[in-house]
C-alpha cells in the first residue's frame, strides 16, 4: 500500500511504499477514503510539540473508509460498509484504568508503548489496521462527501466534554477558546444539543462575529483582551443570564488568568469542563477552596470522550442536527501530504477542514 510516512521528526513526511496490514482476530482492516489533517500537525511532526510518537509511523489520526477484512469474531460489521476509525485505542487488560493511544498520533505513557507499538500507523495511508470496537458504521453516504465527514473527529471531542459536564437544552454555555478547531465545532455541538445560549469567547473578533452570524441570535460573541476582571465582565454581559457552565479549550500558549476569566463567571452549582492544552505553570488554576465549595462548582477536566458518543454524534449528523456543509473542505491526494499540512497550518478556523483523500 502507498502511505505517507514520517521517518523522522523534523523532515517532511515521505510518500513510500509499505506491506499491507495483515489481518488479525479482533481487528479490521480499512480502505482509508478520507482523512483529517489537523492544524498543528506541523508542530507534531517537527517535534516541537514533543508528542510521544515513535519513527517511522505513518501518522493520522482516525479517518473515513471502507471495510475491507473482518476479523473472525465480528458480528455484524461487513466488506464495503462506510466507517468511522476512532483513534482513541484502549487497552483491554485493565478496565478501571486503560493505557491509552491515539493510533498514529501518540502514546499517553511509557506504559501504552506496546500498545502503540502494535497499532502505530495510522490514516495517511491506503489501508489502516484498527481493534473492532474502534470501527463504527455511519451509513451509505456518496465518496464525494467523505471528506466532510472527517469532521467528526472535530466534533466528538467538544460532544465529550460538553456530556462529561451534563449540558441540558436551554442551558447557558461560554465556550473559551470558540475561535479554535475544538472551540468552534463545541458551539456548533452545544447549540445541537439545545443550550438556550452559547457565549463564544475569544480574541480574534473577526471569527467571533462569523460565528454569531452562522449560528443565530443564541451565539453571543464576547471578544477577549487579556485582562482578567474585563474579560469577565463581558462575558457575564454577553450571556445576559447566570452561566450553567464553561467549557475550555484554550491552547496551550494561553495562561492560567484566561482560563479564570471564564470560569469565576459561573453561577452557583456551575460546571467548569477543562479540555485544553495548558502546560506547566500556565496550568496551575487559582481556584480558591472557599469559593469552589460555597459555591457548589464542579471543575472536571476531560481527554476525549466516551466510546458511546460516537453512535450518538452520527445520529445527530444524520438527524440534520449539525450539517457538516459548514465545513470548509480542501482535500489534497496522499501524494501532496506535505501541502496538507501546510495547508492546515494556514487555514486553523473553527470551520476548515483540510483533508488527505488516499483514495485519489
């Protein structure tokens, strides 16, 4: 099979010739058609990101393709069917607390090694290699359209923090960080979960102002300066009701007073859902003891999601309940990898896809 191939960190990915995956019990073999390309993929690949990735890997995480082989014990998944690949890998021999890995993305510990090292390559590639209970079928859809539908990777993260906090219709959401990949698509996500206000905050006015006006009269922009008290204040203005909950996805170049400008707005009994990437000292939260128990707040921070979210993110793209034509899509062929990455680097909006298709 051909794939896209990073040989080492800091070289570009290269376009190579390996063995097809072989097909074992409790496992599928996939025909990638589509496959995500992420905006700070660069960062990974050159190792400034400092992902736990061993060389070489086909790297990618998750995709849109084809069944091709079932292992023996599949029950109902069968040759041909459409599917989504979920990268989040699971261990099986420790159900309380499983090393985990996202499949040609990275390892959490030096304890999921072997797992990533059974399961490396992942999605930039003709043919991927996934555990059975990874594979879950989204129905018939046209090929044309399989690129969109990569944006399920976008969605199910925010769609897991936004469970993990128990969002409920007509509730006040602030999403901080709105003007991300993640951030963006939590708007979209809560707002097809029926919050009654979504408070998008952010810096760039520009992509707050596009959001508001894609999304309706319950997106309210609340742009941010970086000054704690003011931030704050206009978000509390913007949500114009007590706030139910905050859901971060601030980066990890942010610091800890941007992730406290939206939190310390939440009503009494709020809930606080951390899914960002702060590092370091930046991640150290002043969160006072007094406050948080006074006030009945819920702080919990979340990694991914459920596997169950994913059957239910499918029936809500196919219920109309989010329309994956607000994506802005540029594809590229495996052979021009390298351009995706660029191209993704480039274009980081909260609504553009930039997608490899394997498959041309």
């Amino acid at each position: 099979m051909k794939a896209a191939v990073l040989n080492e960190f800091g070289r570009p990915l290269d376009i190579q010739a390996l063995p097809d995956p072989v097909l074992g019990t409790g496992e599928v073999i996939v025909d990638i058609v589509a496959a995500g390309v992420t905006s700070y993929a660069a960062n990974v690949f050159n190792g400034s990101r400092a992902y736990l990735l061993e060389t070489p890997v086909v790297p990618g995480a998750g995709g849109i393709g084809r069944v091709r082989a079932t292992g023996p014990d599949a029950t109902k998944l069968k040759a041909g069917q459409w599917v989504y690949c979920e990268p989040t890998i699971r261990a099986r021999d420790d159900v309380f607390n499983p090393e985990t890995i996202l499949q040609g993305w990275t390892y959490r510990t030096p304890a999921a090694l072997p797992l990533h090292q059974f399961y490396h390559h992942g999605s930039f590639a003709e043919q991927m290699l996934v555990p059975t209970e990874n594979i879950t079928p989204i129905g018939e859809i046209d090929a044309g359209e399989a690129g969109r539908w990569t944006a399920m990777g976008r969605l199910l993260v925010p769609y897991g923090g936004l469970l993990a906090g128990g969002l409920r219709a007509g509730e006040v959401l602030v999403v901080n960080g709105a003007t991300g990949g993640f951030g963006g698509a939590g708007v979209a996500v809560a707002l097809a979960m029926g919050a009654g206000r979504v408070v998008a905050a952010g810096r760039n006015a520009q992509t707050l102002e596009d959001l508001a006006r894609i999304y309706g009269p319950r997106v309210r922009p609340a742009r941010m300066t970086g000054d704690e008290a003011a931030d704050r204040a206009t978000i509390v203005e913007a949500a114009g009701t007590p706030i139910d909950m905050v859901l971060d996805f601030l980066p990890r170049e942010a610091a800890a007073h941007q992730v406290m400008a939206a939190a310390l707005a939440v009503r009494h009994g709020g809930r606080i859902i951390l899914m960002g990437g702060l590092r370091g000292q930046s991640g150290a939260l002043p969160f006072d003891y007094n406050w948080l128990m006074h006030n009945d707040v819920t702080v919990r921070g979340k990694w991914m999601y459920e596997r169950e979210a994913i059957p239910r993110m499918i029936q809500m793209i196919r219920g109309g309940l989010i329309d994956l034509v607000q994506f802005e899509m540029a594809e590229f062929p495996l052979d021009d990898a390298n351009a995706a990455i660029a191209h993704a680097a480039a274009n980081a909006g909260p609504r553009q896809l930039t997608v490899l298709r394997p498959d041309r």
